[in-house]
C-alpha cells in the first residue's frame, strides 16, 4: 500500500481505478512499480536509452492487460513477469542469439570468489552489463530471475542446450572479467 496525501491507496482499488482508466490511478501504479521495473528493464537491456524503451513497453502491456489479473499470487509479480518477457521481446528484436559450442561449466575458483566479496553491487552489475546480449539475457533468466533452460529456451526460441552453453560461456567471461578486477 501507498499512501498519497494521507489517503492509502489498496492494491485492488489501485487495479480497478486503472482498469477503468482513471488517470491518478494509472500515475499511482506507474509511480509505485517504475523503480523496481526500471532495475529489472536495466538488467536486461545494454544502455539506459534501451531500459527505458523497455520501461514504456512494459507499462503499455501492463495497463492493457490488467482486466487479465486473476489475482493468483502477487501483483507485483505478475508485473514482473510482463516486464521480464517484455525486456526479452526486445532483446530478441535487438540481436541475434549465437550459439556457443561450448558446454561445460566453469565455477569460479575459491581464489577468486575472495574478489566478489570486494565488489560492490554497482561493479557487480557493470561487469553484467559488459556480456553479449544474448549472454546476458540467459544469465539474468539463469541466475537472477531463476528460470530452467527449458522455460529460458522457450521464452528465447532457442534450444535448451543452446541455452546452458550461453549461461556456460557467459560465466566463463565473467570470470575473466571478475579476474582482471583482482589485478587493480
């Protein structure tokens, strides 16, 4: 709940105020979600000018789609979800998925889990930032929004297999990236 000039706003009055076009309700909803969605859009997406392109999308799909929320599980989720498979839209218009042959796994060596714990969360996301879109969709799917291959090849249109060897090869990179920072 918000409270707006001491009046708090319920999340059921604030879906049917928007669901029947009231404009202060569509601002509250917007206001009360952007944030969180912009950080989700910023994950997904190479530069802020793509975060916010990803940003309106999503609110667009969001206010058309409201007569559709049943309800099950929470709102906030259910934006989430929108957002997320909104950002991937995007990310499928934007670039091509290139598979990599690569399959195995390399899990960051003891050594170098040490340097994690020196980074800031802001380096955390710059070192993100810097993986290939395609990388970087599946490690978000992967590792932050907690999809399987399946769900992520699915959602990606491309294979699962396709989908392990990206999230594979974009650890392998982050590795050499996080490594370069134990170096400064």
């Amino acid at each position: 709940m918000t409270e707006r000039s001491n009046h708090i706003i319920a999340e059921s009055d604030l879906i049917r105020g928007c669901i029947d076009g009231d404009r202060r309700m569509q601002e509250e909803l917007y206001r009360r979600f952007s944030p969180k969605m912009y950080a989700v859009c910023l994950r997904y997406a190479g530069k802020d000018e793509d975060a916010q392109d990803i940003l309106q999308d999503g609110f667009v799909k969001v206010f058309r789609n409201l007569g559709m929320y049943r309800g099950d599980g929470s709102f906030e989720g259910w934006v989430r979800r929108i957002f997320v498979n909104t950002a991937i839209e995007h990310y499928r218009r934007k670039a091509a998925v290139y598979p990599v042959t690569e399959t195995h796994e390399n899990i960051l060596e003891a050594k170098d889990a040490s340097v994690l714990d020196t980074l800031s969360v802001k380096d955390l996301q710059a070192i993100i930032q810097q993986l290939s879109p395609g990388y970087k969709a599946v490690f978000n799917l992967y590792v932050i929004e907690g999809y399987t291959h399946k769900e992520i090849g699915d959602m990606m249109g491309i294979s699962e297999g396709t989908s392990k060897s990206q999230l594979a090869r974009a650890k392998i990179i982050l590795q050499n990236i996080i490594k370069t920072y134990k170096k400064h």
